[in-house]
C-alpha cells in the first residue's frame, strides 16, 4: 500500500516537473496536456474581446 502511495506520488511529480518545464521552455507555451489533447494557447488582449460572443 505505501509502495503503491509513493509511486503514484512520484509520477504524478515527474508528470508535473515534465509539464512545467515544456510550458517554461517552449515557444508556444503548450504543456504536456495540451499537447496529448491537440490544444493551444491564444493570448488575447481582454480589453478588446466582445463578451457577447464568449458562450
């Protein structure tokens, strides 16, 4: 059961650190679920985005 606790810990850890260094060090910002789900990230200026048409 602890054997069980610390490996999950763990890979949960590296999936973190993994992340975290892609968005750091990429371009395009894209993390590691970003890219298993083919998703990007849009910087958009918040003062010029029309709210009617955010739903």
């Amino acid at each position: 059961m602890v054997l069980r606790v610390f490996i999950v810990s763990l890979t949960i850890g590296i999936v973190a650190i993994i992340s975290f260094f892609m968005v750091v060090f990429r371009q395009d910002k894209r993390s590691l679920h970003d890219s298993i789900a083919a998703t990007y990230v849009k910087r958009v200026d918040p003062t010029k985005v029309d709210s009617s048409k955010l739903i």
